[in-house]
C-alpha cells in the first residue's frame, strides 16, 4: 500500500518564458552579463542532472537494489519538474547569450555523470532520500538569494520563474523527508549522523561530476549556509521524528 503520494504542483516553463524576446536582455550592463551566465549555465547543467540520477537508479533497480513505491511517486514528480527547470533556463541561457538551444543540449548529453563517490547512499533508500532532502533545502535558498536579480531584470516573467522553480525545490526537499518519515519512521534516530556525513562530502573540495547530488559551488553555498542547512534538516526530523 502506498503510505505517501508526492505533492506535485505542475507547470510548464516555457509557456510562463514565452513573452520574453532576445530585446528583452539586449539592455543588460557587463555586471548584470556577468553575474548571470553563470548563474544560468550552473543551473542549466544541475537541473538537467536530474536525468543522469534518474537514469542511474533505473540501473541499480535493474541490477537489484530496492526502493520503495513513495520513492517512485517523489522521483516521478522531481524528474518532471527538474526537467521543465532545466528547458526553462536552457531557453534563459540562449535568450540572453545567443546560443541555440540544440547546441545546449548537445552539450548536456556529452557529459558523463561519475556516480562513484555516492553509492552507499543511492544503494539505500533512507540515505538517499535523505541527501536529496538536503540538497533540495539547499537549492531552495540558494534560489530564494537569486530572487532580487531577477526582479532587477524588469520582466515579471522572470520574477514568476524564479518563485515558481524555488517553490518546487521546496516541494522536493517537501517529499523526500516525507518519504524518510512514512516509509522508514524505524531509521529516524540514525539521521542526523547520516545527515551531517552528507555535509561533510558537500564540504569536501572535489569536482562536481554531473551527478546532481552535491553540485553546490558558490557565494550561495558557503560552508556556513550549507552547514545551516544541515542544521534546519536535522532538526526538522528531531521535531517530527
């Protein structure tokens, strides 16, 4: 019996980015250029590596490993909405720096995911839904710092994009603790060990290798943030444990 189906709220990025036109970035200074393109391609290559998880665990499932119905119904939601992020910015990137979009996605299918730093975790539903917890808490704020730079912009698209994609982290981070909480209820007292080793391989300075776990490189994901992070999801399940 299916004990938690995931909460999904869905929508489409590229009817809410439809009114915006290249004439729409033409105006931007060299700081705003320069604080954006990254801004845009980190988050085009990360929400795009949601495909690469999701193909990953197809193939642990293939090869034996377990996980639950909860854990299909949150996966089904995030890989929808992580993939309606990603042609959302990739439309972003090519508006404001005039790639194509095919180029970009040509780009994005060269890349090869590197699973190997992460397989206790995705081999154990627990630990893996308690990481993707995490990092969806961590993206939730990161873009909830990047609302202001979108509202500068001057297009309400924009300003509507940034709140919708940061509401669904939120939704994400949402599910995955809800599927710790209904499915493994029995393993609670073990998360916040578990929790702060997560941190400790998010602090770690290594490559990020197109995995989506852990890809959080920047002023929004210091050690303080991130360490905070942490904080709030262990003692979220401390309440609710």
């Amino acid at each position: 019996m299916l004990l938690y189906q995931s909460k999904s709220r869905p929508w489409r990025a590229l009817e809410l980015l439809a009114p915006l036109t290249p004439r729409d970035f033409a105006n931007l200074t060299p700081d705003q250029r320069a604080e954006l393109e990254p801004n845009f391609w980190e988050s085009v290559c990360s929400e795009y590596d949601a495909e690469n998880l999701c193909l990953e665990l197809e193939r642990r499932r293939d090869a034996g490993a377990h996980y639950s119905e909860e854990f299909w119904s949150f996966e089904a939601v995030w890989r929808r909405d992580e993939m309606n992020h990603y042609v959302g910015f990739r439309r972003l990137y090519a508006l404001t720096f005039g790639r194509s979009e095919d180029d970009i996605e040509a780009e994005m299918r060269q890349r090869a995911a590197d699973f190997s730093a992460f397989g206790e975790f995705l081999e154990d539903e627990f630990k893996l839904c308690l990481m993707l917890a995490y990092d969806e808490l961590a993206t939730t704020r990161s873009y909830a710092t990047d609302v202001p730079l979108y509202q500068s912009l001057g297009h309400p698209a924009l300003a509507a994009w940034i709140e919708r994609v940061r509401a669904d982290e939120a939704m994400h981070y949402y599910n995955a603790l809800r599927v710790c909480q209904t499915r493994h209820h029995d393993r609670l007292p073990e998360a916040a060990t578990l929790v702060r080793r997560v941190l400790a391989l998010d602090l770690t300075d290594t490559d990020y290798r197109a995995t989506f776990i852990l890809d959080h490189k920047g002023p929004s994901y210091s050690p303080a943030i991130l360490t905070a992070v942490a904080d709030t999801l262990c003692n979220v399940i401390a309440r609710q444990g």
